[in-house]
C-alpha cells in the first residue's frame, strides 16, 4: 500500500518555476510579472480595449455559430 500511496502523489518541481525554497512571497508584495500583466491591463482598459462579457459572447456566437 505505501508504494501505491508514493506512486498517485503528486508534487510540482520547484526548479520549473525558478523559485527556493528561502524565497517566500508576502501576501502584500506581487511577483514582477504580475505586476507587469497589471499594468498592461489597466493601460489596454484605459484605452478601450476591452469587451464586456455580452460582447464577447456575441462575437464568439457570430464567429461559431454551431456553439450554443
């Protein structure tokens, strides 16, 4: 049984991500790129250069109109 147990765990390799185990995030700091995907996301608002999701929804209805 504990090699069965071993075997259905499941465990993220911290190497994939670039962080250590030292390095722990505050809930009040934000990683750099979230900070940058923030931003862009604030200036593309700013801009107009979003939908609202009734928007969205019809452009997606017109552009496959199979999905409903």
């Amino acid at each position: 049984m504990k090699d069965k147990e071993i075997k259905n765990k499941f465990q993220e390799p911290i190497s994939d991500y670039e962080v250590g185990e030292s390095s722990k995030v505050d809930s009040v700091e934000m990683h750099p790129v979230l900070k940058q995907l923030l931003e862009k996301s604030i200036k593309q608002h700013e801009q107009g250069l979003v939908y609202t999701h009734e928007e969205a929804m019809q452009i997606i209805k017109d552009k496959y109109p199979f999905l409903k």
